[in-house]
C-alpha cells in the first residue's frame, strides 16, 4: 500500500506574522518564485505576502532571501501546515 503525504493549512487568524524589511528588499523575487502557495507578490518596489491567509509556514520564502529581508514570527491565531498521510 502505498501511503499518500498530503498539506493542508490549518485554519485561523493568521495575524502578520510574514513582515518584510523594506530598505533590504532588492525586489529579486526569489520568495515568490519559491512559494508553493503564491503567497508572495511584488508591490511597488519590493515583494510583499499579499496572500497570508494561503501560508503553511514552510519558511521558504525566509530561506531563500538572500537579503535578509523576511521577519517571520509566530502567528496569534495558531495557523500552519499541517500534514497528513492517507
């Protein structure tokens, strides 16, 4: 039997828990590009989580900004992935 992993988003108020340090941001994309979620879009001069309610709190986004320009803290509302076999 052949076991299926599947990611789902636990519901609630995710709050801001994705901020983005504007005078680091080099707008090279990188967050939306890795985004599994397309969370992540550009406004303006620098990327933004536009879709915060779409995040699973992977952290890609945080890893692969070479800018140091992604804060991630922990959400009030007890959001996040949540995996799940069947």
């Amino acid at each position: 039997m052949k076991l299926e992993m599947k990611v789902d988003r636990y519901p609630g108020d995710p709050g801001e828990f994705i901020t983005v340090v504007e005078d680091r941001c080099t707008a090279c994309g990188r967050c939306e590009r890795f985004c599994a979620r397309g969370v992540w879009e550009r406004v303006g001069t620098v990327y933004r989580p536009v879709r915060i309610e779409d995040c699973v709190e992977c952290g890609a986004c945080w890893n692969v900004c070479r800018d140091d320009a992604i804060v991630f803290g922990e959400p009030r509302g007890g959001t996040g992935v949540r995996f799940s076999y069947g």
